[in-house]
C-alpha cells in the first residue's frame, strides 16, 4: 500500500519557507519543487525534514533529475536523486559514505552511475558534518555516535524509500545497499540488524572498525617511544622494507621487487638489520628491531597471546613498510593532535570505553532467510 503524507499546514511551511503551499493531500504524480512543503515527519523511526529541491540538468550520460536536500532528525543529513518518472527503472540505492562520513558529497559518484541506470539514489552524511579522517564530531556526542555506528544508515533508508515511494506514488520495487569500507561494513550491519532495508548489499571492503582500530592503535604505540617521539624516519622505513625485499623477493620466483604469493610466509628477522658496532646508517636502532617486529607480529594480550586469533587484523607484513600499516602511524600521531604527546593520547583513546562506532557483525541470518 503507497504510504501518504500531507502538506505542512500552510502557517508552518510558509514560515519553512516553502514554495507553492497549499492545504490537503499530496497527488500522485512527481513534482519536485513541492517536496519542502511536504510532512515527512510522520514516517516511522524516521522523521524527517526536505529542505530543498530543484532540478538538475542533465550532464553528460547522468540524466536530469530531482535532487532534494533534507535531514532525518536529529541531524542525518540526506541527498536524494530522483529520476524523471519516465526514466525510473523503480529500484532504489543507497550509497553510504566510508571512513568517518561526515559529507553527502563522497559518495555522490555513485548516484551518478545509478541516475545512469535509472535508479533513485541517496546519500547522506551518517548524521555528523566533519572531515572523514577526523573524529572531532564524536566528542561528547553520543547521538552521532550511534548515528554513525548503526542508525544513521537505516533511517536513512527508512527515508529514503519511503519519499521514493511518494514521489513516484508506488514503493521501489527493490531496494540496493552500496559502500566501501566503513560503508561496506555499513552493509554488513544491515544485513545484520535491519534485514528486510535491502534486497541487495554490496558491502566493499567491509572494515570491521574495532580490529582495524586496535591494529591502528598497536602500530601507532609500536612507533612513538615513551615520550610521543616517532621512532621510524621515512629513511628508516626504506631500510625496513628493503630488508624485507632482499629477504623474501625471490620466494614467488621472480625478482621483480614485490614479495608475491602470500607474505605471510616471508621469514624476516628485522634483527638482520641490526647496526653493528660503529654503523650509524643504513641499518636499525635494537630499539627498531623490537618495534619493527611488534608490527609484524600485530595486537598481543598483555600474557602475549595474539588477538589475531579473534579478529581478522591486518597486520604489517613484509614488504609492506612503505604502506599504509606503516606509515599511517605518522598520520594518526598528526590528526590525533600528537605533538610529543601523541603516545599518550593514544594510550588515552585505547582506554575508553568502546562505542558503537566499533559494531560487531554478529550474523546476517534475518537477512539470507530472505531468500
Ligand atoms: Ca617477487
């Protein structure tokens, strides 16, 4: 049955700031700049306010279409595209933003592929503003928090769906989840949570954000010593990783520089890179032998039982010293506002108390029943 939704009284939306209000009840057919004047409060769990509407033209092969601005309360912010109705192929997307959201804008290429496609698409910002490598929104907020962590994404389809399903006057026919990262594992949590949101979900790279986020904090700890000084320079990190290379390169064999098949049956003593007695360059410190092998080995227990064993972490092989796993410590010790005391702080930050930002995925068993 096509869910209804009335206009704001015409006092309330013209103080909105609406356009073109009017009393009683909507018609059927699309009409995008009447969006704002609509009460979309009413749909369950998800209240929410359009803000603004207007027609984007066609660019290139995206089609001209609707685009309406609006929040589901308290502040998830959503974009929703919508296809003339002619061009509508009645399925609906969702594209979740990765990293610590915060914007409508990062995903926004994929709504343009779905425009392509015919789709109606939305896009929102998982309920905070900000940069998604900085975690400024989340102080003392716990809303966001959660927002991020869970209801954000399904409030967002509750929505999303149910505005198509004004717009075009019948519900999507099927309902898609796309993201990549913490939008993949967006995915994840609502196969697990939300089953019946989606029909399909595609879930790229879905980060398990508390394994990833205690194998971030290992490595940062592993990489400052105890006054928040790094203990790697670039330089240092180049002898790293050639030792590596120089260790394991012909084990796929072929010596072409890149440790091929699987690194994690290169055998590589960072000890062979030890300085000898008088050496100042070209080789490490025992105080980075140690701390070079405290990233190899990943998040032990404080009786020095591997954490590996519970959670799929990432942790720094051989020959990826000039990667992510290694260098990223010198961007977290930077946004986490480290300076010398960098170390601290993320002794600080490991301490408290997990969020639900650090979703468990526990099963998708609602979710494959649905087949
Ligand atoms: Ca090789």
């Amino acid at each position: 049955m096509t869910r209804t939704f009335k206009r704001f009284p015409l006092v309330l939306a013209l103080a909105m700031g609406a356009i073109g209000v009017g009393a009683g009840s909507l018609r059927a057919a699309p009409d995008c700049e009447a969006l704002p004047a609509m009460d979309f409060t009413s749909i369950p769990d998800a209240p929410t306010q359009a803000t603004a509407t207007r027609m984007v033209e066609a660019t290139g092969e995206v089609p001209a279409h609707c685009r309406m601005d609006g929040y589901v309360t308290p502040n998830v912010r959503i974009v929703l595209d919508l296809p003339n109705s002619a061009s509508w192929n009645g399925k609906y997307l969702q594209a979740s933003p990765g990293g610590q959201g915060g914007s409508t804008e990062q995903e926004a290429g994929w709504c343009d592929e779905a425009l392509r496609r015919g789709y109606a698409c939305l896009t929102h910002d998982t309920g905070h503003f900000g940069m998604t490598r900085r975690s400024s929104w989340a102080y003392n907020n716990l809303q966001a928090e959660l927002d991020y962590g869970i209801r954000g994404h399904h409030v967002a389809a509750l929505a999303g769906k149910a505005i198509t399903e004004h717009y075009y006057g019948r519900a999507p026919a099927f309902s898609y989840h796309v993201g990549c990262s913490a939008g993949g594992k967006q995915g994840m949590v609502q196969a697990s949570r939300f089953p019946w949101n989606f029909d399909g979900i595609l879930a790229q790279e879905p980060a398990n954000v508390t394994a990833v986020g205690v194998m971030i904090l290992w490595n940062a700890l592993a990489s400052y010593d105890a006054d928040g000084q790094p203990l790697f320079t670039p330089a240092d990190l180049d002898v790293l990783h050639a030792g590596a290379i120089a260790a394991c390169d012909a084990d796929d064999g072929l010596e072409d520089g890149i440790i091929g098949g699987d690194p994690r049956t290169c055998q590589f003593d960072p000890a062979d890179l030890a300085c000898a007695s008088g050496q100042t360059s070209g080789c490490l410190s025992p105080v980075q032998v140690e701390a070079a092998k405290k990233k190899y080995t990943g998040p032990v227990t404080s009786t020095g039982e591997k954490l590996s064993k519970y959670f799929p972490f990432y942790p720094g092989l051989p020959g990826s010293e000039k990667g992510n796993y290694f260098s990223m410590d010198l961007e977290s010790r930077t946004s986490w506002g480290g300076g010398s005391r960098g170390s601290t702080r993320i002794r600080d930050r490991a301490g408290r108390r997990p969020t639900s930002i650090g979703t468990t995925i526990t099963s998708a068993w609602g979710f494959q029943m649905r087949w």
